[in-house]
C-alpha cells in the first residue's frame, strides 16, 4: 500500500464567503467589536492592563485583527494569555475562518476592515 493524500484544496472565493458569513454571525451575536487602533495600545506590559483594557473574561478566548503588526506592549502582556489571545495582522497572516469560529470574542480595527475588504477577503 502507498500512503496518499485524499486532501484538496478550497476556492479562494469559497473561503471568501465562509469567512464572511463567520463574521456576520459574530455581529449579530454581538461578539464583534470595531475598536480604534488606539485603543489597544497599552502604556505597560502587563497582562491586567490587556485584561481590563479588553473586558476580558476568565476562559474566553479572544482575537484582535489589526493592520498593524502587534504593538510590543501588547506582545508582552499576551504571552501569558497565549491560550485565551490571539492577534491577526491582516496584511501579513491570513485571517481564517477557524480563528473567528474559535474565538468567543473578536475585536477589529477599521483600518484591518478596509484591508481585508481591498484583498477581496471580504
């Protein structure tokens, strides 16, 4: 017997449209949040600084989609929440739809919005 791959491949504009719908869901279960790039900057990093900046809740596993490549500050006060955290640069990583259906909460900024948008991920 020969080991072999039975795996293939989605559309892209398949994907496209599973990552919309995920979103959509998470706005109408209110669990999508347009936040200000601003706003996620943290003066320290320190984990209850990103806790409290974010509502963050024991157990629930949160993603940020930015444009921006991750703040350091934010970068430090995460790594304790590696396994409740995650953070998305659009123009860098792809977004996937398994990051939005894993997540409870999700925080975008506009600016990733449009990104996402202008490379038709959206």
């Amino acid at each position: 017997p020969k080991p072999r791959d039975w795996s293939h491949a989605l559309p892209p504009k398949l994907r496209a449209v599973a990552l919309r719908s995920a979103l959509a869901k998470r706005w109408q279960e209110g669990r999508l949040t347009l936040i200000q790039p601003e706003s996620i900057e943290l003066a320290a990093p320190q984990t209850r600084l990103l806790a409290r900046t974010l509502a963050l809740n024991a157990g629930e596993r949160m993603l940020v989609i930015g444009e921006q490549p991750i703040p350091i500050n934010l970068e430090r006060a995460s790594r304790q929440l590696a396994d409740h955290f995650a953070y998305v640069n659009v123009r860098r990583d792809p977004l996937n739809v398994y990051h939005v259906l894993h997540a409870k909460r999700i925080f975008i900024t506009p600016p990733a919005l449009k990104c996402l948008r202008q490379l038709d991920r959206l």
